[in-house]
C-alpha cells in the first residue's frame, strides 16, 4: 500500500500538466486493496496469511470485496453521489490491464490508468528484492513474477547497497 501510494504520487508529480486530481489518486491508491483485508483471516508473525476458503470469497475477488466495503463505509455519510460512483470506480477498476481479475467496466479516469501503474510496478518490483540483493554482480537471478533470468550488473563503477 505504501509503495503503490509513493508510486501513484511520484507519477502525479512527473506529470503536473495532466492536471489530475491528486487527492483521488492518493486516496484510491491508499485503499485499492482494501478488499484484499477480507481474503486473509489469520496472520501470525512466523505464519504466512492464510487466505480464506470455503464461504465462496474466491468468487468475488478483492476489487469487489473493496467496493463493497468503501460503499458501505461511504453510505453512512452525506456524500456527493458523483464523488462516490469515482471512488467505488477507482477501487473497481485498479487492475485494469488484468481483465480476468475483476474489472467491472472499462476505464474512464486517468487516475485509474496512474494507480494501475503504480500497483503494478510494485506488484513487478517487490518480489525481485530478494532475489537481486542475494546475487553477486554478473549472476543471474529469477524472480518470482518472471520465468525470465535477469543479470545484475557488471558495471565496475556500480557499488551495491546493502540494507
């Protein structure tokens, strides 16, 4: 959530001209997995998340489980109707690119199309961490996201970071 959000905003501010409304993107990005908060039902520091089966959940995925759940926050408030249907858009449509995984209509906001990019470079990025970080310079690494090995760089100017 923290990465998609630094993501949505670095993007937002590469391109001042688009002239987007910064607030929604920050907010959409700050609660595009929400419905991901009702996948997972147990969560042990030494455990994994054990995601829940057996209530039929699966069928509807955490784009339609997140629209529910800011619907039902928002509906309890006088809010502008035009404001909630972009929100609840928002959430429904972040994994544009991905159709099988729940977009509900086509994209109509470019706040959207910000927020898909943002999730999805963290989505490509995240997982590579480990991988990279364990590899010396020149070897080869996969990560999980890619069946495609990467090698790290053989730059002799190129001093590696550690954490």
């Amino acid at each position: 959530m923290y990465s998609v959000t630094r993501n949505a905003y670095s993007i937002v501010s590469m391109y001042p001209n688009l002239n987007v409304d910064s607030d929604l993107v920050l907010f959409g990005a700050l609660l595009h997995d929400i419905g991901k908060t009702n996948d997972y039902n147990d969560f042990l520091e030494d455990e994994d998340y054990v995601a829940r089966h057996g209530n039929g959940a699966e069928l509807l995925g955490h784009t339609y489980e997140g629209v529910h759940i800011i619907d039902s926050y928002l509906s309890k408030y006088d809010i502008d109707e035009q404001f909630k249907n972009q929100v609840l858009h928002m959430i429904g449509n972040h994994m544009k690119q991905f159709m099988e995984e729940g977009v509900f209509v086509s994209t109509k906001m470019l706040e959207v199309v910000i927020i898909n990019f943002a999730d999805h470079i963290d989505a490509i990025m995240e997982p590579a961490t480990i991988p990279i970080n364990e590899a010396k310079k020149g070897e080869k690494y996969i990560f999980s996201k890619s069946d495609i090995p990467y090698y790290k760089s053989l730059n002799p100017y190129y001093e590696e970071r550690r954490n």
